[in-house]
C-alpha cells in the first residue's frame, strides 16, 4: 500500500529536497504540496519546482482543501504556520512529521496540546546519523561526568539566521541532561575579552557561518591528557530529507501520541 505523503513550504529549500526523498523512497508517494497564500507558486506543477519532472501534484495555498488527498504531513515550515498546519491535521485524523524549529515554550506546549488526537513526530534534525549523535553523546556524558570540559562547536551556510543552530542547542541538552544540569543556567553563547578561568560546569558554543555549509557539529569532550570528540557532518539536506520520509512511513503505524526521531530510530 503505497503512503500518500504531503509537503508544507513546497518551494523551499527543504520542501524541494523532501520531494526529491519521498520520490526516491519505496511505497512513498507525493500527493499534495502546500505553500503560503499569496505565493506566487500557487498552480504550480510540484514536481517539476523540484526539479523532478511533472508528476501532475499542483502547488496549493490551503491544506484543508487538500486534506483527503495525503496520510501524513511532513511540515518544516515556521512555528505559527505549523501550529495552524497541527490544528487541522488533528481535526481530520491525518499524523504529522515536524521539522520546524523556533517554538516557544509557550507554542511547544500549544503543540503538543493540538496534537494529542493523533501520531506526531517531531525533531530538531531528522538525519539518522545526528539521531545517532544524540545516543552516542548522552552515553559519553554519563561516562566521562564531570572530569571534562564540554564544548559545541557548530557551522552552517551563510543565510542560516539563527544561532547556535536547533540541532546544536539539542545536543547541548542531551548532554546537560545527562550530567544533571540545566542547560539555561550553564550555557556559554561565544566568549571575548577577560573571560577568566572556565568553570567545569558550564557547556560552551561556538558558532561558525560561511558558504554553502550544510551542516557541522562537534561536541568536545576535553579532559587534561586527552579528548573526546563526536562529529556529525551533513553534505546534502537529502539526509534530513531522507529522515523525515522515514520518520512519516514510521509514524503512519503509529497509535497517537507525541514522539521524536530517537523513537523512529528505536534508540529511546
């Protein structure tokens, strides 16, 4: 039975890649493709905006004109659109994968609240070897524990406008949650001048932004006499994209309920 996937921010960096992913995925098919009302992509033909050719998918601005006609979203849009994007998918029993970053804790917890009726997953990256990361750096923070220094170092394309990235800030908190500290209370964003000694406690980040990165981040684990680091590079967004469309094959058998790429992974 093929699954019937749609695509939120169509003409987007990643919704092009994410239509590329759910072409080259087996029993995956893109049936709707949805951007922002008064876009002048709107008739559009989705898969030739891809660059894949006409699959005769046309670009709409309403998803809930469209609701009949996919199984499960796959949304990295913004918070506001994805929170209105959650509302209606609820209301009409269809499961959603979320990539969006940038929530709130106020919009996270609208979220979750507007999700409850169905299967969501949600992450801050979907690339199978971050997720990976994620194990493999909470495994070394519960080994290593306070005999080390912990640093993040992370680097993305040019036009990236937020820092440090989501996927940087998640691993910092992986970490500080296995040390058993509050990552709000003993991050260090960037550091200049007369910064005095490092305290132990404390998780730096280092921000890089340049080029066309598609995404670096190293975790530092710095002791006296030796180090610990894990690196996950990214080469093309087709690794997210690729993460994503598992994560909607996943979660389309899934009962309801709120869950993350570890679980996809089976890595929880």
């Amino acid at each position: 039975m093929t699954l019937r996937i749609a695509v939120t921010g169509a003409g987007g960096r990643m919704g092009k890649i994410l239509a590329e992913a759910i072409q080259l995925a087996d029993g995956c098919e893109l049936t709707a493709a949805i951007e922002r009302p008064g876009s002048s992509l709107i008739g559009v033909d989705a898969g030739e905006l891809a660059g894949l050719g006409r699959n005769g998918v046309t670009v709409v601005d309403d998803l809930a004109a469209v609701i009949d006609q996919f199984d499960v979203l796959i949304d990295f849009t913004s918070p506001v659109a994805t929170l209105a994007n959650a509302r209606i998918c609820a209301a009409h029993g269809k499961q959603i994968v979320i990539g969006t970053t940038g929530f709130t804790p106020e919009q996270k917890e609208e979220l979750v609240a507007a999700l409850q009726p169905i299967a969501a997953c949600m992450a801050s990256n979907f690339s199978t070897g971050v997720n990976l990361c994620f194990k493999l750096l909470d495994i070394a923070a519960r080994v290593l524990g306070n005999e080390v220094d912990i640093e993040i170092v992370e680097a993305h394309h040019r036009h990236k406008v937020d820092a440090p990235s989501g996927t940087a800030l998640s691993m910092g908190e992986v970490v500080a949650s296995a040390l058993d500290r509050n990552l709000r209370e003993v991050a260090v964003y960037g550091r200049e001048g007369l910064t005095g000694a490092r305290e132990r406690d404390t998780i730096g980040f280092a921000t890089v932004r340049g080029g066309d990165i598609v995404g670096d981040h190293t975790v530092m684990f710095c002791a006296d006499g030796e180090r610990v680091e894990i690196t996950h590079k990214a080469s093309s967004r087709l690794a997210f994209g690729n993460g994503a469309v598992r994560a909607a094959k996943w979660v389309s058998q899934q009962p309801a309920g709120f869950y993350s790429m570890q679980d996809v992974l089976g890595l929880q």
